[in-house]
C-alpha cells in the first residue's frame, strides 16, 4: 500500500507543476492533450482516498449528492442555472462528467477539513464548510469557464459570465452533501494538502488570465489556508509540551 501512495503522490505532484506551467492543450504528451485536466482529477482523489480509508463511505456519498445535484442542473436549471459540459472531462452521465465525482470528493474532504479548524463546535462545521464549498466556486468557475474551458454558461451572468443563482445553488447544495461528513472531527493531512494544491493551481491560472476578483478569492483563501496550519501546529505544540514535560519528570 505504502508504494501505491508514494506512486500517486507523485503523479499528483507531476501533474499539479505540470498544469501550472502549461497547460493539456500546450503539452508534448497527447495523453494530457486530451484528458490532463481528467486525469488530474482523478489522482486528486485516489490520493484523498488512500490516505483517508476511515472517511470513503461518506466522501463518496457526499460526492453522489454533489453528482446528482448537478444532473439535475444541466437538465433543468436548478439549483445552479443552465450550463453544460464540454468534452474536456470525458465521458459524461446525463451531461455531467464522471470525474465531477473526484472533484466533488476532493473539495468536500478539503473544506470539511478547514472548517474542523476554523470552529470546534459541530453543530457550526457544516456551515462554514459549505461557505468555504462557495468561496471555491468563486475562484474555479471564472477559470474553468475561461482559460481552462470545462463548460459552459448558457446564460449570462454579472460574474466573469456566471449567473448568480449558482453561488446560492452551490451553497445549498454543498450544505447538504456536506451531511454524510458531519460525523467526522478528524484531520486528515492528505485532503488538506491536495485542497490546498488545486487552489493554488486555480489561483495562479486567474491571475494569468487576469480574473482579478477570482484571483483576490484564491490568494483569500490561500491565506486562510495559512493561518489553518498555524493552528493546528499550535494545537500540536499545546498537546506536545505536557506530554515532554511529563516525560521529563519520569
């Protein structure tokens, strides 16, 4: 198992760098020319998965609703407006691309993560994790509809061409999938640092392409990214230094 981890950590790696500096259509490599933004999705959650055998039920559950929501979006509308895939992400059910269900996987366990953080009390984790769930939307959307051309809004709206009502449909929907993950307190390091590696990407891409207000939410939430891992560095050296003091005295 060790090995596999190791494996996928590294084409994770490889594939973050490589989407940062280039991107699938600019690549030598036609596999990525044709599905780099895929495969990247993919290994994002194998990595989240292998590292978190704990948490699989409920992150693929918490992916399903996230999944059906958006069958639903791209055959009525609701609860984001009318958009539709391109063929960038590959094979699709009822027009959503299977790997959404890796995206949705790797930013729920993401944002469950940061929440647990940012507030101890339960009841309140959900909330702000779905607030963090439309922060990201806010900062993918412009570059994946942009740059990056994953789909498509066939109404206008007044951010970057998004309609409003996806940020609410969003919120609405990520407070709902976040449900199977309510029960979970433990952090998990892996779904931080692979969260916190997409965002990156995004947020670099956004400023190459000049989304000003994008790139502001990525280097936000990058910095809220920051001061998250002080804090759990902070909790480990609270509980670190009675444990060392006790040892000292034995």
């Amino acid at each position: 198992m060790k090995w596999i981890r190791k494996v996928l950590v590294g084409l994770f790696v490889v594939l973050s760098v490589g989407g940062v500096v280039t991107n699938s259509a600019e690549s030598d490599l036609s596999v990525l020319r044709r599905s780099g933004e895929m495969l990247f999705l993919w290994i994002a959650a194998a990595v989240v998965l292998v590292h978190t055998p704990t948490g699989v039920a409920s992150l693929f559950m918490g992916a399903m609703i996230g999944f059906l929501s958006e069958v639903l979006g791209v055959t009525t509308g609701l609860p984001f407006g009318y958009y539709h895939y391109t063929d960038t992400l590959g094979f699709a059910i009822a027009g959503v691309p299977v790997v959404m269900l890796a995206a949705w996987m790797v930013l729920l366990a993401y944002a469950w993560s940061l929440a647990s953080v940012i507030t101890v009390r339960a009841s309140y984790c959900r909330w702000v994790a779905a607030l963090i769930m439309t922060a990201f939307d806010l900062l993918i959307d412009p570059v994946a509809i942009g740059p990056l051309h994953l789909w498509t809004w066939d109404q206008s709206g007044s951010y970057y061409g998004v309609p409003l009502v996806n940020f609410a449909g969003w919120f609405v929907v990520s407070w709902i999938a976040l449900v199977p993950l309510s029960g979970q307190r433990k952090q998990h390091p892996a779904s931080h640092l692979v969260g916190f590696a997409i965002i990156t990407f995004f947020t670099i891409h956004a400023i190459r392409s000049e989304l000003i207000v994008a790139a502001l939410v990525g280097i936000g939430l990058l910095a809220m990214d920051v001061w998250v891992c002080w804090c759990w560095w902070m909790q480990y050296f609270v509980t670190w230094k009675p444990l060392s003091a006790l040892r000292s005295k034995q």
